[in-house]
C-alpha cells in the first residue's frame, strides 16, 4: 500500500492546517439516534478541508483506522455504521473538484484504498452495505487529464463518471475501479482485475483485465472455509 501511505504520510504542514472543523462552512457530524452534532474531529479519521462548503457525517458506530480525507469544494461524503473491522488504510482525494459525493453503506468493510476523485466536478462513488473490501484497492473517477478527437479538440470526450457498487460485494486485493464502473449486487471481484465498465449481473465473478463474467450463479459470505464442512 505504499501509494496509500504516501498520501497518507507525506502532505505538508500548509496543505493540513485546515484539520478538524478548520475552516468555515465544513463540518464534521456525528449522526445517532438521539440527531446530528457537530464535533471538530473523529476518532480514527482526518479531514484536511481545502476549501469550503463540505461536509462529512458520520453515523454512529462507525470505524475508522488510518483514513484521510482532502476535500475539495461542496464536497459531501456519509459513512454509515461499518462492519466491526471498520474502514482501514484509505484516503479519499477531492482537492480541485467541485460537488463530489462518496457514500458508503452500512456493515461494509475497507481493509485499504485509495479513491481518486480530484480536479473534476460532481465525481461520484458509492459503496453498498455489507460489502466486504481487501486491501490496495483503486478508485478512479476520472482520468485526470483532458482526452479529445482531433477533428473536435474543444470537447472532452473523458469526463468523469460515477462509479457504483451495490450491497454485498467482496472485493478481493488489488483491484483498480474506472469510471463508470458498476458492479451488481452478491458479486465477487476476483484479485487484481480491472473493472471498467458496468455490470448488471447478481450473484457473479468478474476477473481480469479488464474485467469479465467468469462465472455465474454463485454466492458469498465472510465466513472462513474452515466453518464448512467438507
């Protein structure tokens, strides 16, 4: 995970001055049964606000280990209560970027990522509940830099697009995400594939690069294969 800890590790004192509430406008919530309150920080969790208008909320019971967050403008993410192993090892890049949304479900799981949403408006990412995410996960919304046809070279033909995960997927290790990318609920995502486009199917596995139905009619649980019998 050394692309994650670099991010993690390496901003300097000017880009993180603005830790906690920091600047006007952002705010941090912890959301429970009992309404929302604004805190100045979480444990487990550091948000460097770069600009204003964000906000991030927290629903009670969830875990953060090592997770950073560099917001950009308007920016609004939502945790809701994870698995007990919690959300471990991510950063999430908004800097640049107007409006983004990053959304993860409850009971879901992150044992590292990195999801890369910067320098382009409205990016998008959800996460669905009780899904079950490895490490060195990638995930990108958008390309970064400006592609176009030669007979139009004022418009982008490469513009960012939401990525969408559904409830109960398992992630395995390694696996990069593209814009656009769906994959359908009760799937598995085998090591080190490379999802670029959107999968409507249930109950499937998709391996390679890029990705592709492997197999079908299949389902999952977090249970280690040692509880089975044979």
């Amino acid at each position: 995970m050394a692309w994650t800890r670099s991010l993690l590790a390496t901003e300097s004192s000017d880009e993180t001055r603005t830790l906690g509430v920091g600047l006007s406008l952002n705010r941090i919530i912890v959301r429970s049964a009992d309404g929302d309150a604004e805190v100045g920080e979480y444990p487990g969790l550091e948000v460097a606000f770069q600009r204003t208008g964000s906000t991030v909320v927290v629903h009670q019971g969830a875990v953060f280990v090592n997770v950073k967050i560099f917001t950009g403008s308007n920016s609004h993410l939502e945790f809701e209560p994870t698995h007990p192993r919690g959300l471990r090892n991510t950063a999430i890049d908004m800097r640049g970027g107007d409006g983004a949304r990053v959304n993860v479900g409850a009971n879901t799981s992150i044992e590292g990522c990195r999801i890369s949403m910067g320098n382009e408006d409205k990016a998008s990412i959800s996460i669905g509940a009780n899904c079950l995410i490895s490490s060195n996960i990638e995930f990108r919304v958008g390309d970064g830099h400006a592609m176009f046809n030669l007979d139009a070279p004022d418009v982008v033909i490469n513009r960012t697009r939401p990525i969408r995960i559904a409830d109960h997927v398992w992630i395995g290790s390694g696996v990069v995400f593209l814009k656009g990318s769906t994959v359908a609920e009760d799937c598995v995502v085998a090591t080190r594939s490379v999802v670029s486009k959107a999968f409507d199917e249930k109950n499937a596995v998709l391996a390679g690069t890029p990705a592709a139905v492997v197999k079908r009619g299949i389902g999952w649980s977090r249970d280690y294969i040692s509880s089975y019998p044979e």
